[in-house]
C-alpha cells in the first residue's frame, strides 16, 4: 500500500510538469486567431481559450494538427493519471481515522476529474463545443467537490496543515471560476472575452500546481509518519 501511494503521487507530480511543458509547447505550434484577431499568427494568453489548442482547425480557419495533439496528450494524461491517484484519501483515512464516506466520496469525485480531462481531450473545441463545455463544468465542479473532502480529512493533521490552508485558497479559486463559467460575462464585449480566457487558464493551471502540491504533501506525510503504530502491520508491504 504504501509503495502504490507514495507511486501515485509521483506520478501526479510528473505528469503536472509534462501538462504544462505540453500546453506550453502546444501555444508555441498554434498558427494564430482568435475571436478577437483573426489574423494573429500566434498563440495570444489573453485572448485564446486553453480550449483552443485542441482544435483541429483555428478559428482562422488554419490547420492545428500539432497543437492539438499536445494538448489532447496534455489533458487525456493528467485525467488517467487523476483516475489512478483518486485513492489518495487512504493516505489520510490510514494516518487521521478519517470518515470512510468522505474518503469514497473523494475518489469518486476525483475519477469524474479524470473522465473530465479525458472528455476535454477529445472533444476538440471547433468539433463538440457543446460536449467540450459540458465537460469543462463537470471537471471544475467535481475538482471543487475533491477539494473539499480532502480538505474535511486533511482537517486536525498538523504535518498537513500548509497543505490544507493552500486547499483551502484553492478551492476559493474555484467557487469564483465556477461562478464565471455558469454565470460570468459573457462574450458582448472584447473586455468580457479577455477576462473569461484569462480566468480559464488560470482556472487550469493553478489546479495544476495545486495536485503537484498536494502530491508532494503526500509524499511527505507518507515518508514522515509511522502507521505500524495505527496497528496498520501490513501498510509498508
């Protein structure tokens, strides 16, 4: 058990620097346009989605193949990835004498996370906008439930205690993007669309950062607590 976590959470911190190596090489290869410059021929931060790296074809109407594919191994990665980690909470069910209901909820909040990113993946922007946005509230919805149960068994743990006041900004974060994906500006002026791509990629990759430190926190904890005195004998086969 404890090899399989601590393997887990090596593998979240891996696959979030390869998100954004991916997502950053993806806004280098993409050709340009925008809904506010159609002839821009590059990628510009404030006024192109994250999304649109996924298009097979930009709204200029050019050809995004290398793009695209970055980002669908970008997204289709961190969502296997959130899958296999999503029993993370055993961490803190083993070492807090947490809720088993809480930690089952978190899982299954954290694979709806990964179905998400998988989903995002491949439903290009350009093809199944609707399914793509669909897709994009479940993820942030569901990332914000995760959040909250491990911030409940995170709760009373001293070593965690950083790492559950960062869950804690964090999950504020998401109530405010959560506010503007369902009920923010939207696209009736230049100003509207540049917030709502901004607060996206924000949106994207501060949720990044944020699993690589949790993951992190995990390690440590793992690394620094003794669960043969929980009685757990079998915890470090």
């Amino acid at each position: 058990m404890y090899k399989g976590l601590i393997r887990r959470c090596k593998l979240v911190v891996l696959c979030s620097i390869l998100f954004v190596i991916l997502t950053g090489s993806a806004m280098l290869a993409f050709p340009g346009g925008s809904l506010i410059d159609r002839l821009s021929i590059h990628y510009n931060f404030f006024e192109n989605y994250l999304s649109i790296l996924g298009s097979t074809v930009t709204i200029s109407g050019k050809i995004n193949t290398i793009s695209s594919i970055l980002f669908t191994i970008a997204m289709s990665g961190m969502g296997l990835v959130l899958i296999y980690f999503s029993n993370i909470w055993k961490t803190l069910e083993f070492g807090a004498g947490k809720n088993l209901f809480i930690g089952y909820l978190s899982n299954a909040s954290l694979v709806l996370s990964g179905i998400s990113f998988i989903g995002i993946a491949f439903s290009p922007f350009n093809l199944y906008i609707d399914n793509h946005l669909v897709f994009l509230k479940i993820l942030f919805a569901s990332l914000l439930a995760w959040t909250i149960f491990i911030i409940i068994m995170q709760s009373g743990v001293k070593k965690l205690l950083s790492y559950f006041i960062i869950n804690i900004v964090y999950s504020f974060v998401l109530v405010i993007y959560l506010y503007v994906l369902f009920f923010g500006p939207k696209f009736g002026t230049t100003e509207e669309l540049k917030f709502q791509v901004l607060t996206q990629i924000l949106a994207f990759y501060l949720t990044i950062i944020n699993l690589m430190i949790q993951a992190i926190g995990f390690i440590k904890y793992l690394r620094t607590s003794d669960f043969r005195n929980k009685g757990l004998k079998d915890f470090y086969v």
